[in-house]
C-alpha cells in the first residue's frame, strides 16, 4: 500500500500478497484488512498506528529471502486409499497432518467456513481433518491464525501450517524466528482467485438453483476419470458436476481474469521454496509411471529444509525420487508466475458497475473472451450453455 500522511510504509499494491502479517503483527492492532473494489483484503492503517514501523519491518514484500539449496524431488502418495480419495492428489497432506495431532499439535490450514468463503482454522482432532482437504481455490483469509499459531508454540504444542508460499513467509516474518516446533508446508500455487467474485458466484448458484449450496469441491474425484470435476451440493440433496475445466469458475481461473494483482509478479513462483516442504499435483510423469497410481493421483513433494526431510523420513509414503529439472518442467509454479489476462482490467470494471450475471454473460461463458471495444460494447459471440441459468 501506498505511503500516505506519516503513515507506515507497506508493499506497493502490485506485490502485496494480503499475507496479513502486518496486521497480525502490529502492536495495537491498528491495521485492518479490508476489501477493495476486486475483492482482495488489503491492510488499511488508522488513527491508532504509532508509528512504531512494525508492519514495515516484518512485511515479506519489502524484504529479501535468503537463498535455499535446490530440494529433493519426490513423486509420493499416500497408501491409505480412503485417504486419497478424499484429498486433491496423492493424500500426502493427510499423513502429514494425522502425524502432528497423533503428536498432540495442532494444524493450521485453509477451510470452507458454512457460508462457503476460505478462512484460515486451526484443527486440533484427526475428526475435523476433513476440514482442510482438498483444494479450495480462493484466496484464504488469514484473520489471526498468525496470533494464534505463537499461541500454541509459547505453550510447547508442536504446530503444522499449511498455506501458499506467502502466507508461510508472512508466518516466518510475523514470528521473527523459525521455532523448532513449527512444521511449514507450502502449496505450489498457481495464483488465488478472489474471494469476491467468489462471494458472488456463490451467491448466483444460490439464486439460480434457488437452494442454498451447502458444499463445494473444486477438484473432486471421479473413479477411472483424471480431470478432475466441480462439485457443489445443495439444500435438499441436489447437486451439481462438471469437468471443472468448463465451468464459469474454472474458465475464468484458466484464464487469469481474477487472481490477485501479486500473483503476477509473485517471487515464490520458483524452485527456492519458503517452506519446509511443499506440495502440488505431479502432472507430467511419464505414462508407464504406476499408472494404475497416477490415476488416483500422485503427489510432487519438495523436500526444502533439514526439519522437512525429517519429517519426510518419519512418514509411511510410498515415494520415488524424481528430478527438479522434470518437476519444474511440469508445473508452472515452480518457474513463473501466471500470466494475466489482456481482459483482466474489463473483467472487474464490469464486476464493481453491473449485475453479475451480465458480468458471467460477457467474460466466463464464451469459448473466445469478448472484444471489449473503447465504446464499452461487447461483440456477440457464441456461448455455451450455462448448467445454472434460471428457467422462466
């Protein structure tokens, strides 16, 4: 954010990641993480800042990181197949965290809150683990996990966080430290989408269907079937599936029409990981890799620190050790950051001035992207069908 009347020097909106560490951090909790006009929660300083430069001093966009030695490379899952099942990829995730509570600890991760928006919790029991499996693609919302995970680590409880690469720097920065009892683990991030134009889709499912959606997952699984397919249930039992890949929100995630400003310019988009270790979908194994395994989803773990390759050793996988030059290759995370759209700047021009359902009409339901001309007409084009249009 902008310097403005003595107030503290935070990052430039374009490198803001909304980590929220100054918030968290700041000594009177005069900082607010507020939404702007796309949707993104961004720090707004009041008249309680003392000016003490904090937020300044532990803000990861101002800072440099220190330079890692390249990971060990792993294509890992989980031999548990109840576990995969429920999980995004290979389940590796969950052995993790079913490790640190059988320990007593506590993990921190991104959960679907019941009016569905993305928030950061804290899990306790192996009974709500279900809470923080599977992918939930919107950017989640921080609020005082930071606060809370100190908390935790002042009365001796061993702490797993789970985030994106920004989040855990956020974390690292906040503490000012990196606690022995603290595990990181980072996602190889490919860009959040805002919780905003989230917040409306969930609304206009809402309204077209006239029931409730009640849960959402982004990437489920189909047996026999790789794509992985959006699927949300309604009150009453209702639901709705399709090849994520063809949906309005998907589309406009493929399409980088509402990720967030930073992730343009995102600096952890690299082999040099923050955390201890990280985790993402293995997408370009050759085909005569356990294709029986890869069916059901493989893991791509980076093994970054001492600490993760001890925890590495301690856990059941099945893992085979791959190179970094094939993991960078197939994920776009691991070498740049996701491209924006040429329609980005119309697309939410369009969301802060019109109905969201003309917004949808215009940018996330066509097979090409609209024209927008300097008249603000659309050209027509042809359209697919929309599963959620409300019938007369």
């Amino acid at each position: 954010m902008q310097q403005q009347n003595n107030m503290p020097r935070l990052a430039p909106k374009d490198l803001c990641t909304g980590c929220s560490a100054c918030a968290n951090g700041c000594p009177k909790g005069a900082i607010h993480m507020l939404p702007d006009r796309e949707g993104f929660l961004y720090p707004t300083v009041t008249d309680a800042c003392i000016q003490c430069g904090h937020c300044t001093h532990i803000c990861p966009a101002l800072k440099e990181r220190e330079l890692r030695p390249d990971p060990m490379v792993f294509a890992a899952w989980n031999p548990d197949e109840a576990s995969r099942r429920v999980s995004t990829s290979g389940g590796v995730f969950t052995l993790l965290a079913e490790y640190i509570l059988e320990d007593g600890g506590v993990v921190f991760g991104a959960a679907m809150s019941p009016d569905l928006q993305v928030r950061h919790i804290a899990v306790k029991s192996k009974e709500h683990l279900h809470l923080l499996q599977g992918a939930k693609l919107v950017q989640s919302e921080i609020g005082d996990a930071y606060s809370r995970v100190r908390h935790y680590l002042d009365r001796g409880r061993r702490v797993l966080f789970t985030g994106t690469p920004c989040q855990v720097d956020g974390l690292y920065r906040f503490l000012g430290e990196h606690p022995e009892k603290l595990l990181t683990c980072d996602i190889l991030c490919h860009g959040v989408p805002s919780p905003g134009v989230w917040c409306q889709l969930v609304h206009s499912m809402a309204y077209i269907k006239q029931k409730k959606p009640v849960s959402v997952n982004f990437y489920s699984k189909t047996d026999g079937q790789r794509e992985r397919r959006f699927h949300v249930i309604f009150e009453g039992g209702s639901t709705y599936d399709a090849p994520f890949s063809k949906t309005d929100f998907g589309r406009g995630v493929s399409r980088g029409l509402f990720l967030r400003p930073a992730c343009h310019n995102c600096s952890y988009a690299c082999t040099d990981r923050v955390a201890d270790l990280s985790l993402g979908s293995y997408q370009n194994l050759p085909k005569d890799f356990y294709p029986e395994e890869q069916r059901r989803g493989i893991c791509l773990l980076l093994v970054n620190s001492p600490k993760g390759a001890h925890m590495f050793d301690l856990l059941p996988l099945k893992r085979k050790k791959r190179s970094l030059e094939e993991a960078a290759a197939g994920n776009s995370a691991l070498s740049s950051p996701p491209v924006a759209s040429e329609n980005r700047s119309d697309f939410f021009n369009a969301f802060a001035q019109q109905p969201f359902q003309k917004v949808c009409d215009q940018f996330l339901r066509s097979t090409v992207l609209p024209h927008i001309r300097k008249t603000g007409k659309t050209q027509r084009s042809f359209r697919l069908s929309n599963p959620f249009r409300k019938k007369n």
